[in-house]
C-alpha cells in the first residue's frame, strides 16, 4: 500500500510538467543544460548536499572525436538521508549517491532527470521505509523543480 501510495504522490507533483519512464522522472526546463545545471547544483549546496562530481558527457565525447547533445550529470547525496535507506535495504547502495542528468534531446528540449525513489524500492525489494522514501522523493522533486522553474 506504501508503494502505491508513493507512486501516486510522484504522480500528482510531476504530472504537469515530469515524465515518468522506465524508473526515470523527467522534468521539462525552460534553461539550457549548462544554466539547469548551475541552478541544480547551487540548491543542493544550499540545502547542504554533498556535491560529488558534474561530469559533462559533451565534452567526453569531444575527446574521442564523437559528437553528443549537450549532457551533463551531477553525483550528490547526504549520509543523513541515504544511510537510513541503505539500513532498510544495503542493495539500495549501488544506486547511491543521487545522480540527475540534464541533458537535451533531438528537439533541443532540455530536461532534468533523476531516479524515482519509487523505481529503487520495487528494484531493491524495499519494505517498510515509507518515511525514507518519501523524504527523499520530497527532496529531488523539490530540487528538480526550482532548478526548472522561470
């Protein structure tokens, strides 16, 4: 019932402007990837996330001689946060730290996408952590909305 109940509040707090796919939740953004980037990470410093690499995939790309839409990934997290998930189940930590990737498709629509909590408590067998869960979805959807919103 947890669960469901997760997956419904995801649900109405993306709805209008998120896409939900295959355990990703994908915000729209009005910026270019740098600018979304920027606005990502500078919350999560100011809510005292622990900001672990930007890795701009672009660039990586370049280096070999390839061409890539302009994709970035930022690596955070907060012991406080993922160490109560990873008690409740350990496997949860290969998906840990956080990771969001803004990026730009074919279109030239930037978009920030990160992990559903959801998603990680069906992929590790999560029970009983509702709490935690909720948290942490509150969390990235709060982070990934002032990062996109004008």
């Amino acid at each position: 019932m947890g669960r469901l109940l997760n997956g419904f509040m995801a649900f109405l707090l993306f709805s209008s402007s998120a896409v939900a796919d295959s355990g990703l939740i994908s915000m729209k953004s009005p910026y270019d990837v740098t600018e979304t980037a920027d606005r990502f990470e500078e919350n999560l410093a100011a809510k005292g996330m622990t900001i672990f690499a930007r890795i701009n995939h672009t660039e990586g790309a370049l280096k070999v001689g390839k061409e890539l839409r302009p994709t970035e990934l930022i690596i955070f997290g907060n012991p406080k946060v993922g160490t109560p998930l990873m008690q409740c189940t350990q496997s949860v930590a290969i998906d840990l730290p956080q990771k969001s990737l803004i990026w730009e498709d074919e279109n030239g629509q930037v978009w920030l996408s990160y992990n559903d909590p959801g998603y990680l408590a069906r992929r590790h067998n999560i029970e009983n952590c509702d709490e935690v869960l909720n948290k942490i979805s509150n969390a990235l959807g709060n982070f990934a909305k002032a990062a996109t919103a004008q």
